[in-house]
C-alpha cells in the first residue's frame, strides 16, 4: 500500500499500477514518460530551478493509472480518483488529473463530461508530468512538431490545445 506521507518508491508506484489493473503498454509508456520527466527536470534543476525531482518521478509513473478505467480524456479525472481513494498524496492525486492534454480548461472539462473545474497543470512538476507525456506517444520519445501534429490531426488545427501545449514547449524550453 502507498505511503501516507511522502512518495511511493518505484516498486510501490508500479505494483499500484499493476493492482489497479494497467496493462504493460500503459506501464511501458509511463517508464518512458518517467525517464523522460526526470531528464528535463534534471536539466531544469542544473539551470538553477528548484523542483521536486523525486514527485515528478513519482508523478510520471502514477499519471496514466486511470487508463485501467477509461482511455478517453476522463482518465486524467480517474486516475486522480483511484490515486486518492488508495491514500496518495494531492501532490500525485493532481498530477494524474491536470496531464490530459496541455490541461483542460472548465468550459471544455464540462463539455466532455468532466465535474466543473479547470484540469491545468499550475506546478512546474506538474507542467514537467503533462509536457513529458505529451512527447511519449506508446514507448517512443517524440518532439514538439510530432505532437503538434498529432493533436491538430485528431482535434482539428484550430484547437485551444496546441496553442497550451505550445505555451506549455515554450515555458519548459525557457528552463532548460
């Protein structure tokens, strides 16, 4: 079981997943965002920032544990949900709810079914979860472009997405 105080070591993060039933390409894909997230904040911390480099490796491994639920734009909510019924801290509970997308603002949370309330990341360990999960699509690191892409292809060009996820690319990029 998780830690009520503190962050689950690796083990703890990956048997949750394990228990709440994610398959191994979700836990793949969540290894790979993990290395991903703690590669920029490790750059981000050299640059001077401070951060909290063990949350976001704890926050990269949990973000996508609500893919055992749903695998639409919900799984960000449930995931949030199953981390706080299983006694995590909000640290994490919020990390799994604001990845989905560059975050979700009110008007379209409500829109897609989600309870009423702005789903974006504030926190740069946040920030650094939901940017890091954007560039992993399944197990492979991508860039910026590719993700620009693939959102415009599946949302349409003119999305409020891109442009946060863009904000998003820039915000990191000026830490790095």
């Amino acid at each position: 079981s998780p830690p009520r105080q503190g962050l689950p070591t690796t083990e703890q993060a990956l048997d949750f997943l394990k228990k709440s039933h994610c398959n191994r390409k979700i836990i793949k894909h969540s290894l790979v965002v993990a290395k991903t997230a703690a590669e920029l904040a490790e750059s981000i911390l050299e640059k001077g920032t401070q951060l909290n480099k063990a949350l976001v490796w704890s926050g990269a491994l949990l973000h996508d544990v609500g893919r055992s639920v749903t695998t639409d734009a919900r799984h960000g909510a449930e995931g949030a949900r199953l981390l706080r019924e299983a006694g995590f801290g909000e640290q994490l509970v919020r990390m799994a709810e604001r990845h989905v997308g560059a975050g979700i603002p009110k008007e379209e949370a409500v829109s897609m079914g989600l309870h009423p309330k702005d789903y974006i990341p504030e926190t740069l360990e946040e920030k650094i979860v939901c940017y890091a999960d954007k560039l992993v699509s399944g197990d492979k690191v991508t860039d910026i472009d590719y993700v620009v892409k693939a959102f415009a292809e599946k949302l349409g060009s003119d999305h409020s997405s891109i442009t946060r996820i863009k904000r998003l690319h820039q915000e990191i990029m000026h830490l790095l």
